[in-house]
C-alpha cells in the first residue's frame, strides 16, 4: 500500500497545516508559504548559478566552435548548453518546467550586460 505523502491534519479547515511524513520528517509548512519559498529559492539559486557558468560555456563553446559560425547560432548553442547544464545540476532545487524558460530569460538579461 502506498504511503500518503501530505496528510492534512483538519479535513474541514483549508487553513490548517500540512504535515509532511514522507521519510519520517515532521516539518509543518503552509502550503502557500512553502510554495513562495521554493519559488524564491529557485530564483536564488539561478542567479547565483548564472554569470559563472555562462562565463565557463561561453568560454567552452569559443574554444570548440569555429569562428564562422554566426552569432545567432553560437548564443542558441550557449543557451541549449546552459540549459542542459542546470538540468542536469537542477540547481540544489527541485526540477520544473519552467526551468528550461528561466535560463533562457536570465541568459537573455546577461548578454543584455545584467551580471557584469
């Protein structure tokens, strides 16, 4: 029999806290809170993830591709890698859709000279 993950401790009251008992944890968040939380952690850890490991792809993919390769193709290629990369970290965070569409945006804002 499968284990519940969230057990709601008022079936009645939406208001009540969610316990956790997955792995015998006893953390007790709102569920609103926690979301926000992770949200702002994922954010967090993005941008302190970001301007170095452009910097360490740009580098790579100037090393690898030839200079005939136009700019537009080179930042793609950047942008698949960097998403690949945090994939594949998942950056201390728990892995979302949205991942993939936040690197693009922060990748966006460093060529736009944010993380200078």
């Amino acid at each position: 029999m499968r284990r519940k993950k969230y057990q709601r401790s008022d079936q009645n009251n939406p208001e009540m806290e969610w316990r956790n008992f997955r792995a015998g944890e006893k953390e007790v968040a709102q569920p609103v809170v926690a979301k926000k939380r992770k949200r702002l952690l994922k954010k967090r850890a993005f941008e302190s993830i970001m301007p170095n490991l452009v910097e360490r792809i740009k580098l790579y993919t100037l090393q690898r591709m030839s200079e005939e390769m136009s700019q537009k193709k080179r930042e793609k290629y950047i942008a698949t890698r960097v998403t690949k990369r945090i994939r594949r970290k998942k950056c201390n965070v728990n892995s979302n859709v949205s991942q993939a569409e936040s690197t693009k945006h922060l990748l966006r804002r460093e060529s736009a000279g944010f993380y200078k």
